[in-house]
C-alpha cells in the first residue's frame, strides 16, 4: 500500500511539473518572441529593395532592437508585396543599415533582416 501511495505522489508531483513547464514556455512565445519565418530568397529581395530604392534608415535616439518598440514619431514603412507572404501583415523601419519588421498595432519590432 505505501509503494502505491509513493508511486501515485510521485506521478502527481511529475505531471504537475509537466503542467508548469508548458506554461512557462507558452507565456514566453508572445508577439516579441515569435520568429517570423522568411525564405532565403525574400531575405535578398529585401536587402535588394533597401539598395536599389536608395532608402534612408530612420535616426532615433535609442536604438531600435527586436523585441523593443519603434517610437511614435518614427513613421513606419510598408512592406512591399514581394517581400514574400509572412510579411505582408507588417510594416518596416531601415535603422543603422537594419531592416527590422514592426507589429503596426503595438509598434514593436518582430524581427530584423541581416
């Protein structure tokens, strides 16, 4: 009976630590955290875009850094169409030779194209 009771308190004990765990990494994949996945091929016409359009890259005081927000009076691009589908429902900022993909409702920085 007590090998009963050990091996039921210790499932309980490991399923409860299984519960934590997936809370844990379910409340640290928010929008900040969620890569946006772009094709190779997107990543050059982007790059391509940024020199062939001569596009200027925004100065701010702070720098710009994924996971951060793009300050209200720095004003947020459009992405071309053929930047590839995944990114079609962002905006972009060209900061310090970095082109980095903004979330247009929170104003934050998603990911940056090297």
């Amino acid at each position: 009976m007590k090998k009963f009771l050990l091996i039921s308190a210790a499932a309980s004990l490991m399923a409860t630590a299984a519960v934590a765990q997936t809370t844990v990494t379910t409340t640290t994949t928010g929008t900040a955290g969620t890569a946006v996945q772009i094709e190779p091929q997107y990543r050059t016409k982007i790059k391509s875009y940024i020199t062939e359009h001569k596009i200027r890259p925004v100065t701010t005081k702070e720098k710009i850094v994924v996971g951060g927000r793009v300050p209200a009076d720095v004003e947020l691009a459009t992405v071309p169409a053929d930047w590839g589908p995944t990114v079609t429902k962002y905006r972009y900022v060209y900061s310090g030779d970095r082109v980095m993909l903004v979330d247009p409702g929170s104003r934050t920085v998603v990911q940056e194209i090297d």
